[in-house]
C-alpha cells in the first residue's frame, strides 16, 4: 500500500508578542492510500495546526512531510496552490459554500484553479460537477443557492466540491460538527462509501462515534500519543 501522508519530526513554531510557541512538538505521522484516519484530541493540542500542514495551506518550521510523493516543507506558494488544487478535496465545518452561486456552481468552482492537461472546459467542468452532485444525491438541487438547502444537503454539496477535482485524499474538519443526528449519520455513511470506492479520508472530529471503522490518531501537546498511530 502506498504512502500517502509522511510526516517526519513535524515541528511548527509561532512567534507571538516574541514569545515563541510550539504548536507541534516532533510530531510523526504517515497515512497509507485507501485509509479512513481520524485524529483527535483536546482543544490546543495542535489539531488545527497539522490539518493546516496536511492540507498544505501551511509548512512546518523544522521536519519532512511528503504528500504523495513530493516533499513540500520547502514549496513556494504558488507550488502549494498547485498540490492543495490536483491532490486534496477540502471539507469544513462550516460548509464554506458561497452564498450568490448556484449548487452546481458552488462545485464546478474548485476546477477553475486546475491548469496544464488537467484543465477543463466549461462544458466539461459543469457535466464533473453534475456528476458529483448525483454521487451525493443532489442532482435534483443543482440550481438551488445553498441557502434553500438544509444543513445536511450543504454539507453534501460540500463533499460533492471536495470530490470534483478527483483528489487524492478529503481532509475534512469536524464536518458533523453543525449537524443533526440524522444528518451526521448520513454523512459519516457518504465519507464511508467515498473511501470504500478508494478515496483516502483524513478527519479531524471531536465526536468518537464518528471514528467507528477508521483508525484513530490522538493528539495532545502537539505530538501524536504513542501507541495510537500503525
């Protein structure tokens, strides 16, 4: 099974006011393809801070962390655009639809950042984004603003965006954390099928019956608990 996520004495240091403060401590991780990882831990314990590494939206002060093969600790922005673009689909708590877009349009967005082979036109971005939503069971709502929709049907639309760019992993943040029972269940099943179908799933959830049938990391003072991880 291949490496996906390698991550290798990950250390991410903030300067604030000038004092400095360490957000990850050494922190080891790896995620193989085809795996559903849950990480969690306490409020501070650096969740936040290795998603935001993951998700390639920051790099680490000292460590390796490869991303499908390619080392990105020492990227330029442009270089990480290029990678969070063509190997990652986001998903957030908070839904992160924009508001004045059509459904369809909401999802079709994230194809406008891909360039060289993978660039598509309208027509094809619009039929991936269609597709997608029927994989989610929104086909009947493309039209629809988000706002016309419930919590569980934006957050579909969400994962329906997340998938367009046919990513390599979904990392998602806490995405049951504004929903129902109910609409928990039905996306936790969603994410499940998704990773069955073998897209690798990296969630960061404070809800433990969430992390049924996934392998759970936890995380406390910025180093991930021994014993937990392989």
């Amino acid at each position: 099974m291949q490496n996906l996520v390698n991550g290798k004495e990950l250390w991410k240091t903030y300067d604030l006011g000038g004092v400095k403060v360490n957000a990850l401590r050494g922190l080891n991780i790896t995620v193989d393809e085809g795996e559903f990882v849950s990480i969690m831990g306490p409020s501070g314990s650096g969740k936040s801070t290795l998603m935001n590494l993951i998700g390639c939206l920051d790099t680490p002060t000292e460590g390796e962390l490869t991303i499908d093969g390619r080392e990105i600790s020492s990227m330029k922005e442009s270089e990480l655009t290029k990678v969070r673009a063509e190997k990652i689909g986001f998903i957030f708590q908070t839904f992160n639809l924009l508001p004045a877009l059509s459904v369809r349009d909401n999802v079709e967005f994230p194809m406008r950042n891909l360039s060289g082979d993978k660039k598509l036109n309208k027509s094809a971005r619009r039929a991936r984004a269609e597709e997608c939503l029927e994989c989610v069971g929104l086909g009947h709502r493309l039209d629809h603003l988000p706002a016309k929709l419930s919590g569980g049907e934006r957050q579909r639309v969400a994962i329906a965006r997340a998938l367009v760019n046919k990513p390599k992993f979904i990392l998602a943040d806490e995405p049951t954390g504004n929903l129902d029972t109910e609409s928990t269940e039905n996306i936790m099943k969603l994410l499940h099928d998704i990773n069955d179908m073998g897209t690798t799933v990296i969630m960061v959830t404070h809800d433990v019956e969430t992390t049924e049938n996934t392998r759970i990391l936890r995380i406390r003072d910025g180093v991930i608990e021994p014993n937990k991880e392989g």
